[in-house]
C-alpha cells in the first residue's frame, strides 16, 4: 500500500518514542511473508503519525492483563485514548472458497503444456447454505484436494487442448460438492476468465471478518484496565465488509457491546479512476462510528484526532483491496518497481529518456527477468532509435522518487555523433 521507503522512515519515527524490543518486533513483521507483513504496515505508519501529534505510549501497561497498541495524550485537545490497531481481510473466506488458487493452479499446467491460457474460462457453482455461519459457499474441492483434482480432471482436458488447440471444448464435473465447468474459446486470443458467485458478502451483521475483529479487540480493551476512551482502528486489508456494509456492522456491533468501546475508525484505500501523471491519485479515508451508549462530549476531539492522523499518513501507492495478495509476493527485487515504465521529454524528440534505474541495476546484474521485460518493451525500441540516428549518450542522471521504491535514470542523448553515425556535411559552410 505504502512504499517500503516511507514505511522505514515511520519506522525511525518509532524508534524515537518505542524500545528497540518493540521495534524489533514490529519490523520482524513487517519483513515477513505472511499477513502479518500487511498488519503491521499498517501498524507503522498509523502509530508514526499518532506519534507526531500526540504523546504515544506503545503496549503500555494500564493496569489490566492487556496491552493496548495505542495510548495516546492529544495535549492541546485535552483528550486521551488507548485503541487497537488491526488489519481485517477476507483471508479465512478466501481459504474456504480457493477459487483463486484453483485457477492458479489450472493455469500453471495449462502454461506446462504450452498453452498461453487465452480463451481458458472457469465457471463455479454456488454450494447451497445451510447455516448462517457457513464459509464455504462454491462447490469447489477443499484447499487440499485441489492440486489432486486438477491432475487427474482438468489435466486430461489440458492435454487435449494442446493437442488441438483450434477446436473449443468444456469440461463439466458435478459431483457432491463440486460443481464446475472450464471452458475454451479457440478464437479467444487475448483474455480469460470466467464467473463464481460472491463469497465475501457478508451473510449477517455479525458472521463476518469486520464483526469478528471488533469482538476479539473489545475484549482485549476491556483487559486492559483503562477507565477512559477506548477504540479499536481497522484498517483494510482487503475486506469486502470494510467498503460495503462497515457501518451497519458497527452499529449492529454497538448494540450489542455498549460499554466497552466508545469509537471505532476505519481506515481503506479505495483504488482510483483519476490519475496524476500516469499513475492513480489515491488517497487514504477514514470514517469514525460512535456508540451511541457513550457521552459524545469527546466525540468532536476523537475526530480531530483522526482527521490529524490520516493528514500524516504517506501517500499510498497501492488501493488496499489487493494488500493481502501482495503481501505473498515477497521478492524485494520486484517490489513496487517502476520496471517497463518510461517517460520521453519535450514532444517525442527523444533527446531525454526517464528510465526506472532499478530495472536499470538488475538488466546490468544480468537479472533474466527484467532482460526478458526490457525485450518486448517500448524502451528497447526507443533506445534503438537512439542507436538508428547515430546518437551517444551525453549525461546520466539520477532522479530522486521520495515517495516511491524506484527513482528515474534520465538518460540524455547529443547530436548525432561521427563515432557511431555517417560523416555530414556541417550546416554552416564557407562563403566561396
């Protein structure tokens, strides 16, 4: 969501108000590869900015047998909390219904029997309810049985695409608790997919991630043995719940939990439409839900608080929909890359060409990946051109990106050169 460089400087923001025990642990998560690695991003840099406009005391003891992420004194406002910082996503809906990874999976063998997976479509039946609480609602085989379907369903119909791959085909499977169709289209040469109903809709105001949370965190709060404010911070972390139904979760919450949590504040971003020079203008939001069981004297100090914090907050490069995702994707060399991108100055002269430098190192590094990139890619064929006009490089220079994990190499180009390029005849000649 955020770039890994300013998710480092709210790491040193921390190590101004937190032992070097608790940011040891913090960053043990952040470098994981787990969804822990997404939690504490968020943990970071919603503590960092806490801690630039207020007093921040991080796991203090209050008394209780729980330790708070937050305790917070706003001086100039007067006001003081303790809160939990928490990330929720539809990770354990996801695991039920491993549509995903089914498709994952299928597609790996389709590309092992050379087969791009254009014109491949996944159809999933629903699974029918029985419960209220029930997870698993497509007729797909569990998580563990999927890899063993595949071999010995889907593999066989794999192979017969390759071995005519102009003719269309489905396979339909239904038995039991599995119901499916894969379908090829020969003539579809650019796209796949496919369709599944919607498992993450919450079912109920309370089996649901969002709900689930708030419960667990309202039971540490009341452990924790703060007489003040208390609040719980859910952060997105890909939860359908949070953008669609967070309100009257919350409400149907509060009804049911009326002392112990006075406030809860959401934080998402929600992905963009608009751009700024290329790239989507996201912005984080937050909306603040009041039990309405508490004195809302506090209430209007509570949302200057937030407003405060999410101002502090850094820009963010990725809508947090898609955090849980990446977040098994750990492989630095690729991570929020600038790679394949480029910018031309000045009206397609091409004299100046912005390039991503790290994709720059790894092609130097003899990185096959980003050689492979570069190969099919726009640049190549710009630099080419560069090559054509018998141009040599005139500067190299290194653009800082203080928001990004990337910077550009502006690379410049001079006048045609002799060493590389036909002798010409100058342009001012002699008055004979």
């Amino acid at each position: 969501m955020f770039s890994r460089r300013d998710i480092q400087k709210s790491v040193e923001q921390l190590a101004t108000v937190l032992s070097k025990k608790q940011l040891v642990l913090l960053v043990q998560k952040l470098n994981s590869s787990s969804f822990e690695q997404v939690s504490a991003e968020w943990e970071v840099v919603v503590l960092a900015a806490i801690s630039r406009i207020a007093l921040l005391k991080h796991e203090h003891d209050s008394g209780g047998s729980s330790r708070p992420d937050v305790r917070a004194t706003v001086c100039d406002l007067g006001l003081e909390f303790v809160a939990d910082v928490c990330a929720v996503s539809d990770a354990t809906m996801e695991d039920e219904n491993p549509v995903d990874f089914f498709r994952d999976e299928m597609f790996a063998v389709a590309r092992e029997l050379g087969i791009a997976g254009a014109g491949l479509f996944l159809h999933v039946e629903p699974l029918e309810k029985t419960e209220p609480k029930q997870r698993r609602l497509l007729a797909l085989p569990p998580k563990g049985e999927i890899q063993r379907f595949i071999r010995v369903h889907v593999r066989p119909f794999l192979q017969q695409l390759a071995a005519e791959p102009a003719l269309d085909r489905v396979l339909e499977h239904s038995e039991d608790t599995v119901a499916l169709k894969v379908r090829y289209d020969a003539s579809e040469r650019r796209i796949s997919g496919g369709g599944w109903p919607n498992y993450t809709w919450p079912r109920t105001s309370r089996h649901n991630p969002m709900y689930r949370i708030l419960q667990q965190k309202s039971d540490q709060l009341r452990a924790s043995g703060f007489d003040g404010l208390k609040g719980v911070i859910v952060c997105d972390a890909g939860c359908e719940t949070l953008g669609s139904r967070s309100e009257s979760i919350t409400n149907g919450f509060f009804a049911q939990h009326r002392k112990t949590v006075s406030f809860v504040a959401t934080l998402k971003i929600p992905d963009a439409n608009t751009s700024v020079g290329g790239r989507p203008r996201l912005e984080t939001k937050w909306d603040l839900f009041w039990n309405p069981h508490h004195e809302v004297t506090d209430r209007p100090l509570v949302e200057e608080t937030f407003a405060r914090v999410v101002a502090l907050l850094p820009p963010a490069l990725r809508a947090s929909q898609y955090a849980r995702n990446r977040s098994f994707a750990p492989d630095l060399r690729y991570h929020q890359s600038f790679e394949g991108a480029y910018m031309i100055d000045g009206s397609g002269s091409r004299e100046r060409i912005r390039v991503s430098a790290r994709a720059v190192l790894q092609t130097l590094a003899g990185n096959l990946r980003f050689r492979e990139s570069w190969g099919y890619s726009i640049p190549v064929q710009v630099f080419q051109a560069q090559i054509n006009e018998g141009r040599m490089i005139k500067s190299v220079q290194l653009e800082r990106s203080e928001h990004d994990d990337d910077d550009w190499l502006v690379i410049e180009f001079d006048d045609p050169d002799p060493a590389v390029s036909p002798y010409r005849v100058p342009d001012e000649c002699a008055q004979v």
